[in-house]
C-alpha cells in the first residue's frame, strides 16, 4: 500500500507539492507565534532594562559606622555573589582642607574611597593614586586651588560650626600629595549610584568634586564616624527573560541579609518597579501575539481543506473505479489520504524549521533587539495543534467524495451545492464569535481565554456570511447577462456562482483582506496614539531639564539664549495643593509658545493662546537701578519702632539671586528712607515695598506713601501713588483684617492695618504690573475655580481666558499660566519647580553651547525621537508588529490558495472551453474565469469586516504597558496606512487573478 501511496504521488506530483507547500506554510505560521513571543519576550526585557533608571539597576545600602569599622565592608561582598552582581564598597568622611598658598580658600570637601575608582575616571593630568599619602582632586578642584602634580594638601576632619555657619577643623592635620587631577567618565553610569559626588551646584564646601583616596588615606586622617555605602550594581547582561525570577530573589534575600547586620543598615533598590513593568510587557506580549496567530493557523488549514477538497473532485473517476472494483473503504480511504498526507508530514518538518529562521528575519527587520531562538522553542502545543488541524482538514475534505456513490462518482459531475441552506459549520462560527465578543466585552478579563478568538472569528463570520450572500447575486448576474446576449460576463458570473469551492475561496479571500486591513488599522492608531502622548507628554520637539535656578533667573537667562523668541521658552510647574480641586498647572513664558510648543488643538493656535495668556498689563514693570532708592511716607501710628522696618524686594533683571534691601526702621510721622541697591548694577524689577513685624501682633498702623524715586529721577509721586489701580496688596486666603486696606488719599496712597495678626510681614504694597484676575488657559476635561496658588503660596485671582482640548504636558487636565506674570505676582523670588527650556524646531545645532554659556546645568535632554523609540519598543507595539506580519502573511496564502484553485480549475476546463471555442466563441468569453471578480468582491468586502472587528475589539487591544493618566487613547487609525495596506493587498491578489485569467485562455488555443 505504501508502494501504491509512492507511485500515486509520483504521479501526480503537483497536487503533492501543494500539500507538501500548504502544511510547510501551516506548521511556520503556527510556529512563529510562540518563537516571536520569544524573540519579543527578549527584546522588550532588554530595552526596559536598557532604559530603566539606575536605582531601579542598583541594590543601595547606606549605614553611619564608628571609625575604621570594618564589620560591614568585611561582610558585604560575601552577600551578593550572583552572576551579573558587582559590589561596590565606598567611604567618606567630611574633611578641611587648606594649600596654604596666598589668596586660595580652604575647602572642605568630601574624601572619599571607592572601589576600582580609578577605572571610571578621566586623568587629565599626573596619575591615580597608590600609595597611602596621595590622592587626585577633579579638574574644577585642581584648577581653583591652583594646584600642580606634586602639591600638597594639609587635610584634616572636617565639622560644620552651626553658630559661625561654616567648616572648621575638627583633628589633627595630614599631609596628603596631589598625584593627579581627574574628570570623570560617565557621571550617570551605574557605578556611581545616588551619591551625588558631581553635584554642580555651589555648597558652602566651596568644592563640587570629591577627593579621591585608597581605603588606608580614609583611615590614616583621625576621625569620629564615616559614611560607608554597598552599592550593588546589576549588569544589563544579567537580567533577562530566563534570569527574571533569579535576580529578583537574589536581591530579595540580599537585602533580608543586608537589613540584619550591625549597625542596621538603610537598603533601598528599586528592581521591584522593573521587574513589575517587564512582567507586564511580557504578559501583554503573550496576548497581543495569538489574537494574529490565531486566524492565521486557521486560515492555512482553510487552505490546506480547500487545496484537499479541490484536488479529490478531481479524483472523482478514481475513487468510483475503486469503489467500482470491490477496494474495501478503509484501503480507499488510505489511498486516498495518503496520497496527502506522506506530503503533509514531510512539509510540517519542514514548516517547523521554516517558522523559527522566517521569526528570525521578520526580528531582525522589525525589533531593536533580538536573539536567536533554540529551535526547541518551537516544539510546544502550537506545533502539534498545527499538525494536527492539518491532518484533520485533509481527511475532512475527502470524506465528501468517499461518502458519495459509486455512480455519482463514476458520473464525474461535480454536485451543487444548496445555496441558501444554513450550514453548521457556519451557524456555530457565528456562535462562537458571539460568545467570544460577550465573553471579552462583560468579562472583564481582556483579551484572555476564549476571547482572544474574538477578532479572527468575527472576521470569519462575517467572510462566512458575505460569501453566502455575495454568490446567490451571481447567479442572478450571470442570468441576466445571458439574456443580453454577454457571453464573456455570463460565463464568469456562472463560473463564480456554481464552480464548486467558489464559497469557499470567496470567504478565503474576504478573511486575508480584512487580516491586513485589521493589522494595518491597529498598528496605525496605536501608532498615531504613541506619536500624540510622545507630543503631548514631552511639550516640545526638545525639553532640557536644568538643575535648581531661581524663577526670575531661569526666564531671564532663556530670554538671553533667544532674545526674540524664535526658538527657546522657559517653563516651570506652579505648586498645587491636592486639596483646592485647582489642576495641574504649568507656566510658560507665552511669548515663544507658539515657535517651540507641539500644539495638537485646533480650536485655537498656539499663537492665540500666547496672546490670551499675556495680554497687556495695567502697567510697565518698576525698574529700579544700584542708585539710591528714596521712599517717603507718613507713619500715623508705630509700635516698637526698633524692630519694625521698611524692606524693598528686587529681582535682578539678568536672573541672579534676589534681594531684600534694608531700608531702615520706620520713624513716627513723614519721613524719607535712602538706600542704595547694590545688586542692581544690572536693573531690577521692583517686587514690593514692605514693613516687616516680626514679633508684635495686634496692632494698628496707617501709613500713607508720597512718593518713590531713584537718583531724583521720580517713580511715583503723590498723584502715582493715589491711582490705587497701579498699587496692589496680595490676596490671602484668610481674613481680610490680615492685610492692609489701600485707599486714595489726597497726598498719596493711604494703607491702613487694623488689629494685625499676621505673619512677618505686616505690610507688603507692589506695583500692579500683571492683570487681576490672572488669565490662565485650561484643557478640555480641567476645571477650575477662580484662584490658584501662586509661586509663593498666595492667593491669586485667576480667569479662565480660553479652553482648548489638549494641552502640552498636561493633556486635557491641566492648564497653562504666563510664568512671567505668575511670577510679577509672587513676593518671594524662590526657585523654579521643574525648570524647563522648551526647544522648537529653529533651535540652532549649537544651543546645548548657548545654555551652558548662560551659567545652566542641564540634569536631563530629552526629545521626541528617543522617547517614541522606547515606547515602540514597550510590549504592545512589539506584539502589534507581529499582526502585521501575520496580515502580510494571510494575503500571500490567499494568493497561492488562488493560483492553486486556478491551476486545478484550468485543468478540469481545457476540454469544455476548447469545446466553447469550436463553437465559435471568442477566446476572451470562453476564457472568462470569474477569479477578477471573485478578488473584487472580497476587496470590496474585507475592509468592512476589519472594521466591524476593530470597533468591537479596539479598546481590548493594548496600547501602553502603563497607564497615561493625563492622556486618552486614541482608537481612531490615521487612513492613508491602512489604505495602503489595503491597496496593496488587492493589488497582489488582483495581479494574481488576472495572470490566472491569463493562463486559462492561454490554455483554450488549438482547435476551434
């Protein structure tokens, strides 16, 4: 029997090589969902450890010990041995430090010992410390004290003197040696952890750079205590998919162990968070990838039935002369299945190696990082599933033929089938695809259990339904043309309406057009949603982070990068109490909004929403120079004139550290205060003029002010300062007792306190320069009283100017308030909350060069490129990928199921259409095949049964491994992606179609 199964393949050895090509591609399909999941699972661990911040790769463990106790340095290493572990061991101690050359100031900077340091520093001159009395200092360090390889350094313990405010000496002195002077490599890496060495900022150490030393110089210099810090760093290398559960636990008993030595050390990692984030990845991952994979197993075992089925009906003589000459069933049955499956078999080995090195390529092409995967991943349930469907569909779609009659099969006239019943199979795929949908739309479990089959079979369903319908108007089609006299038209509508398996093809057809259409509308408007929160999120095409600047200085120093405005904005976050139900705010110098913010609403541009938040202001600001600056005023009532006084606050113009001048105590009856403001050679801008209280409370006071002025150039006279409009008192959110009352009097502004029991400030009048109410821009989903808290804390009258759908950074929830007038309104002159440099696009290459010429440390650069490539490399999308590869791959199975259909399809028609042709038929009528029309109508049909799909499944597909919070997920596709998608999938299967055309009326030349 074997023998007879080999020779009939021989045979006919074309219908052997389409199983043997069917089952291969079967088996690669089934394969590359759980090798991709692998390859995925890889490449989403890698980058989440790739991009994760150093104290989510770093155990830290922080402990104050007695003087050379080396209890937990002697212990520590011994914990953490686990491959990928380095433990790095460091201590410091506070010293003070003196080179005793003329016109050079102590310091007092931190001397510090840590492991193989040496290995992670730059030496711009000299070399690393060996021996026990030598050391290196930074380049800034070196060059301050005016060093040179060979100096040395009286050093010493160092103590903070709480009452004189600075470092003195606390121990005897040692002489150390200055062997070099160091720049460090990377001050971001891993190695450094948290400790802050590089901190640019000035401290009253007068250093900014650790001394660096062997452990021996640390303990050769007496001291009382030190700092000892275990710094475990985890290597990128060490944390994959496999080693996940490992390191977690490592570190989980590390740190059990680390808790419970002496002295109780503070452990602290935050590999938890990563951990957490990479499971949920690899989770979202193992989802996304079968809701492709699935339909597109199924549709190779549709391919595979109809490729069986097609080729029996041609054996139709065949199996009835078996039958005819007494061949029991089973042997006919055999012969008749192994002839399909001996190449299914063969082509499933070859499949199972097909799918991993197909995975391979479509990895190299599509993720950032990959791996190869051990052909054993493969080798699960998904391959013997496959195997399995195979050989079930090929026996399915033979019993057709074996169960007919002998003389229907000897008769060779393929039977019709009825064309309005209601199948089973039919019936219970769109019970299933009911039943999938309730189950993932009232489940609430996501696209988990049954319902990950939801999206193939509403799909199927739909293709199911379509064919039934679509073939019966056909035959009506083919009616009528033949009425007209349309040889060519009726032959292809009776061809596309009574050739057997027509259905079938058509519902094959519909199910791979709506796969790729499907695949292309998730992968655009997850897409399209990525692009949206990377915009909204980051504000800007380019966001620099500066390190801590005071407000003023922050605008003032941006304004200098870009006088104009073109390119350049300065930002920072206004401080919001969780309880005043006001939103997320940011202010933002408007004046450049429009040239560097990602604006996304169209209700209004971003040009406009600059001119609502900075309209014109009642009054210039008040500039005021280093002259001496004159107020006169009348006190009508003091108490304790000793310790009550006159205070003017200015802000310096180029940003530098704000003042408060002393202008003297306050005298009963009129009198004019001088004093000069040494920190305006620059100008500043007036902040307020104030009368400080610091202790008497219940009190009453009228004052009256006549007059402001500078070098005898007048700010404000009598007749300025009766225009109560251009003087204010700021808002508290208490009774109004608690502030002076401004009135118009005829020789000045009169202020008056009654009962006063406020803060240190009894008094504080400033210019009214910034519009009241304040005017602030909010989102869509924002609301918002009609205060806010300013910089300072005070109450600030706001209104709302205008409402737009998203803003930048703050998305819908928020809204936007002019930093220059928010800060015009606050009193203390403190520092910026997150302060931002906005970048547009006309940034010059060199602005990184502008901002550090400005004096600004830059702690983070970010923009839109790095930000969206991290989130496409975020589970979701790796898994989306996958649908487009699956979609691209359903339509080339389609294509081939066609030819395949065209190709046993010419042969059981050359005899008829050449009989046709004898008759006079013109080749191009005899020829009509119908395959056109049949890939017309599944185009036509397949973007609607995507779209039914999508709207029913769209908000169970994943988009984020997190959750946006401020940001609302986008379900709607961009079009021209999925157009494409869609044309060139009709274009392939078109051309298909009309090369099959080709071959038929190729094949009816010879006898007319």
């Amino acid at each position: 029997m074997i023998g007879l199964v080999l020779s009939m393949i021989r045979a006919r050895p074309g219908q052997a090589v389409t199983a043997f090509l069917l089952a291969m591609f079967a088996m690669a399909a089934a394969v590359s969902a759980p090798v991709y999941t692998t390859t995925a699972d890889r490449a989403v661990v890698a980058s989440e450890v790739a991009s994760a911040p150093i104290e989510e790769r770093v155990v830290q463990a922080r402990r104050q010990s007695e003087a050379k106790d080396r209890g937990f340095e002697d212990l520590v290493p011994e914990i953490f041995r686990v491959p990928g572990f380095t433990s790095v061991f460091s201590t410091e101690i506070n010293t003070y430090v003196s080179t005793g050359a003329p016109g050079v100031d102590d310091i007092a900077p931190r001397l510090v010992y840590r492991d193989n340091a040496c290995a992670h520093l730059r030496l711009v001159t000299g070399r690393c410390f060996i021996s026990e009395t030598e050391v290196v200092v930074g380049k800034v360090t070196f060059d301050k004290l005016k060093l040179a390889v060979g100096g040395t350094l009286e050093t010493s313990y160092g103590a903070y003197d709480n009452e004189g405010q600075e470092w003195v000496r606390n121990g005897p002195t040692l002489t150390l040696t200055v062997v070099g002077a160091y720049e460090v490599v990377d001050a971001s890496e891993q190695y450094w952890s948290d400790l802050d060495y590089f901190d640019p900022r000035p401290t009253d150490r007068k250093a900014t750079e650790p001394i660096l030393a062997s452990r021996r110089t640390v303990e050769a210099i007496e001291h009382a205590r030190e700092s000892q810090a275990l710094d475990v760093v985890i290597d990128n290398d060490a944390i994959t998919g496999e080693t996940l559960q490992a390191v977690n636990d490592a570190v989980k008993q590390g740190r059990d162990k680390l808790v419970g030595l002496p002295g109780g050390p503070t452990v602290r990692t935050e590999l938890p968070a990563l951990i957490e984030r990479i499971d949920k990845n690899r989770s979202l991952v193992g989802q996304v990838v079968p809701v492709a994979a699935v339909p597109l197993v199924l549709l190779c075992w549709f391919v595979l039935f109809i490729a069986v089925a097609s080729a029996t009906q041609e054996r139709r003589l065949e199996l009835g002369l078996f039958a005819l000459r007494g061949v029991s069933a089973p042997r006919r049955w055999w012969l008749t299945a192994g002839e399909s499956i001996l190449p299914i078999l063969v082509g499933a080995a070859a499949g199972f190696f097909l799918g991993h090195y197909l995975v391979r390529l479509a990895a190299w092409l599509l993720l950032s990082s990959s791996a190869s995967v051990p052909l054993s991943s493969g080798a699960n349930w998904w391959a013997l599933t496959a195997l399995g469907g195979a050989l079930f569909a090929a026996l399915l779609a033979q019993r057709a033929e074996l169960a007919k009659r002998t003389v229907d099969l000897l008769r060779n006239v393929p039977s019709r089938l009825s064309r309005w019943g209601a199948p089973v199979f039919e019936v219970a795929v769109i019970a299933l695809a009911v039943v999938a949908v309730v189950q993932l739309r009232q489940g609430g479990g996501g696209l988990t259990g049954f319902a990950v089959f939801a999206p193939s079979l509403i799909v199927i369903a739909l293709a199911l339904v379509a064919a039934r319908g679509v073939l019966p108007i056909a035959e009506r089609v083919g009616r009528r043309a033949i009425r007209e006299g349309r040889i060519g038209r009726t032959l292809a509508a009776y061809a596309m309406s009574r050739r057997p398996g027509s259905q079938r093809v058509l519902a094959l057809l519909v199910v791979a057009v709506a796969l790729i259409c499907f695949a292309a509308t998730a992968a655009s408007a997850s897409g399209d949603t990525r692009d949206e929160r990377v915009r909204v999120e980051l504000g800007a095409p380019r966001v620099l982070t500066v390190e801590t600047i005071s407000r003023a200085a922050l605008l003032a120093k941006v304004r200098a990068i870009d006088p104009d405005g073109k390119f350049a904005m300065a930002a920072a976050e206004v401080p919001v109490a969780e309880d005043t139900g006001v939103p997320p705010m940011l202010a933002v110098d408007s004046r450049a909004l429009a040239a560097t913010a990602l604006w996304n609403d169209t209700h209004l541009s971003a040009a406009e929403v600059a001119g609502l938040l900075h309209p014109a202001g009642p009054r210039d600001p008040v500039i005021v120079n280093n002259k001496e600056l004159s107020l006169d005023v009348t006190i009508d009532k003091t108490v304790d004139a000793f310790r009550v006084r006159w205070t003017a606050v200015v802000v310096p113009l180029d940003g530098s550290t704000a003042g408060e001048v002393d202008l003297g105590p306050i005298q009963l009856g009129r009198h004019t205060y001088i004093r000069n403001l040494p920190m305006c050679v620059e100008g500043c801008r007036l902040v307020s003029l104030q009368m400080d209280q610091p202790e008497r409370r219940g009190f009453d006071i009228t004052m009256t002010l006549h007059g402001l002025s500078q070098a005898g150039k007048v700010i404000a006279d009598a007749a300025g300062f009766a225009d109560t409009t251009q003087w204010r008192v700021p808002e508290t959110p208490g009774p109004k007792l608690l502030v002076p009352t401004l009135s118009s009097a005829q020789d000045g502004l009169r202020a008056e306190v009654a009962n006063y029991r406020g803060a240190d400030v009894a008094v504080k009048i400033m210019p009214t320069d910034v519009p009241s109410p304040l005017p602030v821009v909010i989102g869509g989903s924002a609301s918002m009283g009609d205060h806010m808290n300013g910089f300072d804390g005070a109450q600030v009258s706001t209104s709302i100017a205008g409402e737009v759908g998203t803003l930048p950074r703050l998305a819908d929830r928020g809204a936007l308030v002019d930093l220059d007038y928010a800060e015009r309104m606050s009193t203390d002159a403190g520092d910026a909350r997150q302060p931002q440099i906005w970048l547009g696009p006309a940034a010059p290459p060199d602005v990184l060069d502008l901002v550090r010429g400005q004096g600004l440390t830059v702690a983070s650069d970010r923009s839109i490129e790095p930000l969206r490539a991290a989130l496409d490399e975020q589970g979701p999308a790796v898994a989306l990928r996958f649908h487009l590869l699956a979609g691209g791959l359903a339509v080339l199975l389609a294509v081939g199921a066609l030819w395949m259909v065209a190709s046993l399809d010419r042969q059981r028609r050359i005899g008829e259409l050449r009989a046709l042709r004898a008759q006079g038929v013109a080749r191009r009528d005899a020829a009509a095949s119908g395959y056109l029309a049949l890939v017309g109508t599944a185009v036509l049909i397949g973007p609607f049964a995507a779209l039914v799909s999508w709207l029913l499944v769209r908000e169970y597909l994943p988009v984020f491994t997190d959750d946006p919070g401020t940001f609302k997920v986008s379900y709607w596709p961009s079009p021209i992606p999925v157009a494409v998608a869609w044309l060139a999938a009709g274009l392939l299967l078109a051309g298909a179609a009309v090369v099959a055309g080709a071959r038929l009326r190729a094949a009816t030349r010879g006898k007319r």
